[in-house]
C-alpha cells in the first residue's frame, strides 16, 4: 500500500507531530502509514483525508501483491 | 475517560501488585526452607518493578507531550502481543505438564508445580515484552 500523506502533508505544512494531534493518535503511527508499515483503519484513514481535504480513495493506493 | 485518569489508575494497579508481590515473597521467604521459589518470585518482583518504573516514566513524557498513550496501532500491537504470549506459554505450559508427568513415572523427584508456574508466568511476560518491542519498532503485519 502507498500513501500520498507526505505530499499532502508538505502542501499544508503540517508536520508528522501537527497532523497526529489533529486526529488524536502517535506520531510513530503516522510514520508507520506514510511507509506502509500499518494499514489504518477506516475511521482513521477518513480522518486522515478529511484533515489533509482529500477523500480516502485519493489518499492510498492499494497495488496487487 | 481521559489519558490522565486512567494512567493514573494504572498506576494504582501496578502499586498495588508490586505491594501485594513483596508481601507474598516476604511471606514465602519466612514460612518456607525452599529459597529457590522465593528467589525466582524476588527476580520477578524486581523485574516487574523495573518494567513498571520504565513505563511509568515513558506514560509521563507521552502525557506532557499531549499524544495520547494509546492508539489502534499500539491497541493492535499489545493484542498481537498478549495472543502470542499467550499460546506460546500455553504450549510450553503443556511440554512442562508433560515433562513432569514424565518425572513423576520414572520416580525421578520432580519440580513443585509453584516452580513452573514462576517460569510459566516469567517465560509469558518475557513473550509479551519481547513481541511489543519488536512489533513497535517493525510495524504490525497484515
């Protein structure tokens, strides 16, 4: 799974610690995302798109393995 | 409930098994001639009380940094833990049954069953530590 995160991120400025506090989680849990080491939930990954003003499906692209 | 208040009644919990673990090794100290169980649980105390000042001290520095202390990644992480610790121990609890039975056949003298229970209980919460660190640090998979 990839994750376009770290370029919404850097639009809106927030860093990895900015965009944990907004939703209320680690900051180690965000890095695990933008690397693909931890697939969110749908709660979080809807949170996530809704703080970076992008929808879920724009957010992760998920490959075949 | 907020993250203060329940790392709070997490401290209280720990406080309280550590206090309740020292009296029993005092207890089994002064009513049994055996030392080995009474130094296994003193081992176990005082691992229990490191653990527990290290995770006292990291709760304090998440809570002043306004993180919280737990989320679905890390909720995730300690199930993973506790369901490997869990039937790892199990499985060794079973080879330990057996290994005793066998001993008790053979005539041979056998362990006291609170013996491995001090290394079933140990071997469990080493499982447990060793997978969170790991998982921690590696990610979760699936």
């Amino acid at each position: 799974m990839k994750t376009r995160i770290k370029e919404l991120r850097a639009r809106y400025n927030l860093t990895q610690d900015d965009l944990a506090k907004k939703i209320g989680v680690r900051r180690e849990t965000i890095l695990f995302i933008e690397n693909g080491k931890y697939i969110p939930s749908l709660k979080l990954a809807h949170d996530i798109a809704n703080v970076l003003k992008t929808t879920v499906d724009e957010l992760f692209i998920f490959e075949k393995d | 409930m907020d993250d203060k208040t329940r790392f709070r009644r997490f401290i209280a919990i720990v406080a309280a098994v550590l206090v309740l673990g020292a009296i029993f090794v005092v207890w089994s100290g002064a009513a049994s001639t055996d030392n080995w169980a009474t130094m296994m649980s003193a081992v176990i105390l005082v691992t229990m009380a490191l653990v527990a000042i290290v995770v006292i001290r990291k709760g304090l520095k998440e809570l002043r940094s306004g993180f919280p202390r737990e989320d679905e990644r890390s909720s995730a992480i300690k199930m993973r833990a506790g369901y490997l610790a869990f039937f790892v121990s199990l499985y060794l609890l079973l080879g330990m049954s057996f290994v005793h039975a066998m001993l008790e056949d053979n005539q041979v003298s056998s362990i006291p069953t609170s013996e491995w229970l001090m290394v079933y209980v140990a071997v469990m919460g080493s499982i447990f530590l060793i997978v969170n660190t790991y998982l921690n640090r590696k990610g979760v998979p699936g």
